[in-house]
C-alpha cells in the first residue's frame, strides 16, 4: 500500500471510531472494565466510625494517636487486544471483509481505552504470534496501532488461538483486561483460554459474515480455503452439501459457545456490514 494511501485510511479510521470511542463508548467502557483493585493513597487521622481493620499502627505508635490508611481504586488498567489475521478473516460479502471490521473494533477499543487513561497493546496472530506492540498510552501509539491493523500482512494463513493466548499468559505478568477479536474458526483452544482467563479478564468479540452461516443455492462453484490454499468445486445446488455444510457451521458455533460459557468468558457476536455499536453497548452494559 503506497504510503499516501495508507496515511488516508489511517485518518479516515482514526476520524469515525474516535468520535464514536467518545460519543457512545467512554461512559460504558469506565463502568464495564474496572481496575486492578484498592491501592494504599494516604494515611489521616481516625474517626470514630472507621474500621480498626485499616488502622495503621506503625503511625499510630509514632505520633501517639490513632491514623487509618485510606485507599482508592487503582483505575489504570492494561488492555491487550488479540487480533485473528488469519487468511479467513479476508472474507466479506456485506460491504467489507471480517478483517476490516476487526480493524474498526480495535481502533474503537484503542480509543475507549486511551480516554480513560489506559494502556493498549496489541498481538497479532495466525497460527503463530505475527507481531507483539506492548502495550502504552498516548494518541501516537494508537496511531501507530491502526497503521499496522491497516497495513499488517501475515507470514502464516492459519489459525491458533491457543498460541496467542499462551504468549498472552506468558508475556504480560499483571492482570489485564485482553480481547480476543476472531471468527473462531479453530479446532481447539478451551484450555488455553482457561488458563488465560484465570489469569486476565477475557473478552471475546465473534466476528461472522452473513453468506458463512448459510450456503445457498448457486450452482457449481469453485471455492479456495483460504487457510490451506486448497480449492474445491462444490455443488451447491445439492441440498445435501448445503445441510452438510450449515451442519458443520452450527457445530462449529455451538461448541463455541460452550467453550466460552464453561470458561465464564464474555462474548458478543458481531457481522460484517452491520452496526456494531448496540452490540459493543449491550456487551458493556452486560459487564457495567
């Protein structure tokens, strides 16, 4: 991509999902994604309906009265989001391919993330970990985070979500609030996003097309994995391809869910062409 062009996408991305980040998401996002927790702020002196659980007694000896120790929460958290840049992500048939709204839901959650004083990093997988940008904050590392999720060409085309969140499990120490932005199109990966979610607070954001939940009627035609390379002529005409085929989606699809359920791992599920923003909504709303 020519270096003016990629400086024009970058922009125009920046442009819709920061006024979104600002305009739907920040009140949400604060309330849905908390902090790490209470950190100690000052010590002050007792009253008498404070808790003598907080009394702190190494001040207390020194100036012979009674002080407390008063905490805040620690709001600053770490989001790390996990980006699929499979080769089934290059699939769309609604106005954009998955991979386009993967980009717009990561720069939206990029944004969210920086309003509220957060660090944002990023991993981005195949079947292996492509590319690690740990995670910080300002505006010119979400910039820099955009123009990869725009530019970012993979040196594999298939898909291990166990990879990524072992790297994840493995490479950021404290807890962090991670999402997982995929079609879910993997074999399996239940253990090791247990493990991760036992670790981090997990969110997944299934990403789907229209014309993959269904195969319709058009005849003969020759279709390419784009994860193997392999091209097939499938007959669509035959309604036992089409049941196979629509077979084989909604297992797919239910042992998802299955997964994320027995993990406790929130998920929302969003399509191609499609407004996502009362998804996003209703999944922090789901959290707030």
């Amino acid at each position: 991509m020519e270096s003016t062009e990629l400086i024009k996408k970058v922009r125009k991305i920046e442009i819709r999902t920061k006024a979104l980040s600002q305009q739907i998401f920040s009140g949400q996002y604060h309330s849905a994604f908390k902090g790490r927790g209470m950190a100690f702020s000052e010590v002050r002196q007792y009253n008498y309906d404070d808790d003598v659980r907080f009394i702190d007694w190494n001040v207390t000896a020194r100036f012979n009265q009674p002080y407390v120790k008063i905490f805040e929460e620690e709001r600053e958290l770490t989001v790390m989001l996990l980006i699929d840049v499979s080769g089934s992500n290059l699939f769309g048939t609604h106005g954009q391919f998955k991979a386009d709204l993967i980009t717009e839901l990561a720069t939206v959650l990029s944004f969210s993330a920086i309003h509220n004083n957060d660090k944002v990093g990023v991993i981005f997988f195949s079947n292996k970990v492509e590319k690690f940008i740990p995670p910080k904050k300002g505006k010119s590392h979400i910039l820099r985070i955009i123009q990869e999720l725009v530019s970012y060409t993979p040196s594999q085309v298939d898909t291990n979500i166990s990879e990524a969140l072992r790297y994840l499990t493995n490479v950021i120490k404290k807890k962090c609030t991670a999402f997982i932005i995929s079609d879910f199109i993997d074999l399996d990966f239940e253990q090791a996003l247990k493990i991760a979610s036992n670790k981090h607070d997990i969110v997944a954001l299934h990403i789907t097309d229209f014309r993959e939940i269904k195969m319709h009627d058009l005849g003969l035609v020759k279709v390419k994995d784009p994860e193997s390379g392999s091209f097939y002529l499938a007959d669509t005409s035959d309604i036992r391809t089409r049941r196979e085929y629509e077979k084989w989606w909604n297992n797919l699809r239910q042992k998802n869910r299955e997964i994320f359920k027995r993990t406790g791992v929130d998920v929302a599920t969003l399509q191609t062409g499609e407004d996502y923003v009362k998804e996003l909504s209703e999944l922090f709303k789901r959290r707030g």
